[in-house]
C-alpha cells in the first residue's frame, strides 16, 4: 500500500490532488499506490513487446523430463542454460501450457498493432544471474525452479532485454507431471449447517471424462462417497486485462463436495476421486480433518485471523516488494502449529494475483497443507473483486480484471449468493459476521440488513463470542494514508455500522487492508470505554477494532499522529489467534510470522450477566407495568 520511492509519492500526491476522489480519497489514494508499484510481480514483464531473437549459440535444457513419478504434486526441476552475450538483465520465465506463439493470442483491437509473438505471460520467473554470480563472466547458469501440477507441461524461455523489452533468444525442451489432470489442493469450508464440511478441489476433468466425488467418514469405520459439483470460467468471464488478455490461463475444473450429517468434535479421513469412462479411479492422497463443535458447546476452541498474505515462491522466483519473507513465514508458522488450530480466517486479498490466473493454483499449492486440514475461510478484498463498472462498490482497477469471478469459484463460502461475498458461521462459542467491503455496507443497503440479521441471530447465551471481520477497515486505524484523510477509517465505515457493533455488543471487529498489526481499546464514537489494557471483564460497552493486514503483503506505515485509542502498534508481519476456553474466558494473542512467538495479547472474562447488561446505546427496551 506504500512505496519507499519518495519521488513516486510527491507525483502520487499530486495526481490525487488533481483528480479529487472525493469522499473515497483514502482509498483511491490507497489503490493508487499499491497500482503504481506493482503488486504482482508478473504486471513488470511487457510479455506482449517481446521480439524473436533465436540464437543457435543460446540454449537452455530442462530436466527431469518427467515429474511426479510417485504421485508428487510439487517437484524441483533444474535448469542448465548457455548464452554468448550475458547481461544482468537476463531472464528466464517458465511457461504453461509449454506451447506459447500468437496462434492462441487474443484479438487485437487496433488494425495497426501486430499481434504479439507471445501472449500469456509465465507463470514464473527468475533472473538468470540468480544465485549464478559468474553468469555474466562466462554466459553459463543453473537455476532450480519449483513446479506445481497444473495441468499443463512446462517449457522454459530465455529472454535478454530486461523485463520492459525482452527479446526471446532460446526455449527448452517440455516437461510435465506423470498425470497433469489430476485431483489436487483441497479446501475445507464450513457448509451452511453446523454439521457440514465442504471440500472444493481442482482437477483437468470435467464431468464428461470422469464423474468427482468424495470417499470419506469417521476415522477407522467405514467409508462413505459424496458427488461433488463441478464449476469452471472462461476468459470471457474476465472483465478486463490483464485477467481477460495476458494473464489469462485455464483454471481447470472446480469441484466441491457437502458432507454432512457430521458427529461434532469427531476425526474424520478423506480422499478425493473421480471414476474415468472406462470404470478405473484417480484418487488423492488421503487427509483428515476434524467435524465442528455443536454450536455453543463447550470446549477449547481455537481460531486464526489474518489478512492480505498474499502468494509467495519459494524457489525465490518472482520476488517483488519483498513480498516472499512474510507471505512464507505467515503460511509456515500455520503449518508448524496446525495441531493447535481449528479453523482460519482469511480476510481479503487473498493471492494478489491481479489478474494473472495462473497464480490461484500457486496459491492454492502454498495453503494445501492448512487448507486440507481445517476450514480455511475467505472473505473479499479489493484485490479479489474490484473493477470499474462491474458493480463493486470501488471504481478501481485493483482485481486485475478479475471481477471477484476466481475468488468465488476457487473457493467455498457459505453464503446465498457467492457473488456477494458476506456470510455468517458459527464455531462452538463462536458466532462470526463476515463482511464485504466491495460491497455497499451503508444503512440501507441490502448488506447493512445483513449485517444487523447475523449479528442479532447470536444466542448469546450460547455462544458469547461474537465476532466481526471485514477487509478494509471500518473500525479504526492509525494507518499513514487514514491519516492524513483525518478519518482514521475507510470513509463511511464505522459511521453506518458502530451503533450496530455496540447494539448488538460485537466483542472484536477484525479487518485487513492495511499491512500491519494495530489494536485499540474497548471503543464506541471515538471514546474508550474501558482503561485496562490487558484484562477485560464484565460488561460489553464497547468493541475492540484490529487491524491484521500483515500477513504477507508489504508493510502500510504508521500515521505520526498519535490516536488516544491505539493500545498497541507492529510494523510486521503477524497474525492473530483467538482461544476460547469456555464460555466465559477468551485469550487474544497476536503472533509475529518471523518466530510464531506472542508479542500482544489480552484477555476476556465474563458471565452471561454481562452480556444482558444495559450500556449506552445498547439496552433493551423496558416497560414500567408490572
């Protein structure tokens, strides 16, 4: 959301200044800047310049020829390549489908323009000098690349000229999976009952070469099968470039799958198939996961929260913005503690992939191992949904073209209409509102009825955490930008829904956007409500606001001015954890992604009594008859 380059800022300034975004400054500004440093690595490579330059004196070879030989989804793969006049601007970027040439291009509108050579861009990159200091002495380098399955072989192309002006001087021989169409990267999401688990993978089948289903059941007893649905998109489903022209690539098929009737609290195994014509079976690997709580039982439950993490390499290609330290290191420290965390929260801008498809199956890869073990549960952010005209409630270019279309398919959340990305669920003692932002929230508005509907839905009694979670910020946030609009907030945010929050006497509201950690105190209309900072007990007078934003994506700065309802600040990369031990205790902690270690935290304890309590703009209406 901000750039180191200060020159960039004053003429960022200045063109905001010009243009007026009225009432949504802040977060024009915002979209502003993260458009102009280019938050997908890939938007760098002017893939449809490139000029053919074949070189017989160049070469670059691939190998193994063939990967996952026993049943890997993942496999390194090394790179040999040879060029006679090397240059530090040299690159080579790995292709998917191999084949690349302007027989598969996408029309050109302008009958002077010629149609590029090449039309979809990598799906990776690397400098060639990468961990090859002598490559500019002797034009010799290795590389290692990490390949997904991704239903499609690989070739590798050596390109001078930088990225802004490549010029294509040699191609590899093709490589690919064992068996590129198969089933791969499942998610868990809660389904809309208590219940029901749903699995959404991806594959190369559509329905007419192999029918999808789940085998599954109680660990140790017998197995049962479930039929899954089948989705997919199209280019033309795209709204605009690059997600429609260069960073277009087939995403596969999109299967998921409802199981229910589920025993709480229970261990369950899985393993996704799909029967073949001729009657033989693909399958998985086998996972496993654990049923949700009945809501309101009492046990120990365990949540995570973070926002704007982001898709990373760990082959250390496409590194932009240092995007990768963070990114990672939030993913390993899940995996690392996955023993200890029941379902996760994802609040918006999700991969970053800003129109460059390929990148959901990358991110898809990256988050397998949580997201095939608990629910993983998304919400939308600008970088999911926004497009001019498309109706998102921002007229920004931040989705890459992709209209919210990837999200909302990759992905399964339990709400009536996907499309609108807000839902609510419920974890044991826990009752969550999920918000969009990109969509119209003001009082009002079909959202706004929403909003208030799940938060007065929860049984207190019953589950006495009720939580809020959006992406951008309509609470409170010291944020730079926030700051310098005064509002300290995403315009319009917290003045339509704060007296909903305290009504309804929300206990935390979470939000994303802004890429670092802050907390406030209890707060309603600007004011704390409470002094303690560590330990809250009795009544529900106001809502703590937390931004969690850092958990990939480069860090937001602070405002120099000092906001009286700011508990604690964290330039860094971190996530939350919510514990509840029952129905009357609740640990807060915020985790640094670098070490896992607690750097912020608090504590809840309440009765019920509390809850039910009479509080400024928040009671119930009393009569005096008797």
């Amino acid at each position: 959301m901000e750039s180191r380059n200060l020159p960039l800022m004053i003429f960022l300034n200045l063109i905001v200044f010009l243009v007026g975004f009225g009432s949504n400054s802040a977060s024009a500004h915002l979209s502003v800047i993260a458009n102009a440093i280019g938050e997908q690595p890939l938007s760098q490579i002017a893939i449809e310049k490139v000029i053919l330059a074949l070189r017989d004196s160049a070469s670059i070879k691939a190998h193994p020829l063939v990967l996952g030989l026993k049943g890997e989804d993942t496999e390194w793969v090394n790179i040999d390549l040879e060029y006679p006049e090397p240059s530090e601007n040299d690159w080579v970027g790995v292709f998917s489908p191999a084949k690349f040439n302007s027989s598969n291009c996408y029309p050109v509108n302008d009958p002077k323009e010629q149609t590029p050579y090449i039309c979809s861009a990598p799906i990776k990159y690397k400098y060639a000098n990468f961990s090859n200091n002598g490559y500019i002495n002797t034009g010799k380098a290795s590389l290692k690349f990490q390949l997904i399955n991704q239903r499609a072989d690989f070739s590798f192309a050596l390109f001078t000229g930088g990225l802004s002006n490549p010029k294509l001087v040699a191609v590899s021989n093709y490589i690919a999976f064992a068996n590129p169409k198969a089933p791969l990267y499942p998610r868990l999401a809660q389904g809309k009952s208590w219940d029901e688990m749903t699995v959404t993978w991806t594959s190369g089948y559509n329905i007419d070469k192999a029918i999808p289903f789940v085998e599954w059941g109680l660990r140790g007893d017998i197995q049962r099968r479930s039929p899954a649905g089948t989705l997919t998109f199209h280019r033309n489903s795209m709204c605009g470039s690059p997600a429609r022209t260069v960073g277009w690539r087939d995403p596969g098929f999109i299967h998921t799958s409802f199981l229910k009737d589920l025993w709480p609290n229970s261990m369950y195994t899985y393993k996704i198939g799909h029967q073949l014509a001729n009657g033989s079976y693909i399958w998985s690997k086998m996972y496993s996961f654990k049923s949700s709580p009945y809501p309101g039982q009492d046990s120990l439950q365990r949540v995570i929260i973070f926002g704007d993490m982001g898709k990373a390499e760990r082959d250390g290609s496409n590194e932009y913005s240092d995007y990768q330290p963070g990114s990672l290191n939030t993913t390993d420290q899940l995996i690392k503690d996955l023993r200890n965390i029941d379902i996760v929260f994802h609040i918006g801008d999700i991969t970053y992939s800003n129109g460059y498809i390929s990148q959901w199956d990358q991110f898809t890869s990256q988050v397998e191992p949580i997201a095939s073990t608990v629910p993983y549960m998304i919400a939308s952010g600008n970088h999911e949904r926004d497009w001019p005209g498309t109706g998102s409630f921002y007229d920004t270019k931040d989705s890459g073209g992709e209209c919210g279309v990837p999200a909302e398919t990759m992905f399964y959340v339990p709400a009536e209409n996907r499309a609108k990305f807000w839902y609510s669920t419920d974890y044991g003692m826990f009752h969550f509102c999920i918000a969009d932002t990109e969509h119209d929230w003001r009082e009002g508005s079909e959202q706004y009825r929403f909003i208030e509907h799940c938060l007065a839905s929860a049984d207190r009694q019953k589950q006495p955490w009720l939580i809020f979670a959006a992406h951008r910020v309509l609470g409170y946030s010291s944020d730079k930008w926030y700051g310098e609009e005064g509002s300290f907030e995403e315009p319009m945010g917290r003045e339509s829904l704060q007296r909903l929050w305290q009504k309804y006497k929300v206990d935390i509201a979470f939000y994303g956007h802004v890429h670092n950690y802050e907390r406030t105190c209890p707060i309603y209309q600007n004011q704390c409500v409470n002094s303690e900072s560590s330990h809250y007990s009795g009544t529900v007078n106001g809502t703590i606001h937390v931004v969690v934003g850092g958990a990939g994506s480069h860090l937001s700065k602070f405002s120099q001015i000092n906001t009286t309802w700011s508990l604690y600040k964290d330039y860094d990369f971190g996530f939350v954890k919510l514990t509840a031990f029952n129905h009357s205790s609740l640990l807060f902690e915020y985790k640094k992604s670098s070490n896992g270690k607690v750097y912020d935290s608090f504590t809840i304890s309440r009765d019920y009594r509390d809850v039910l309590a009479c509080v400024h703009d928040g009671c119930e209406a009393t009569t005096l008859a008797s």
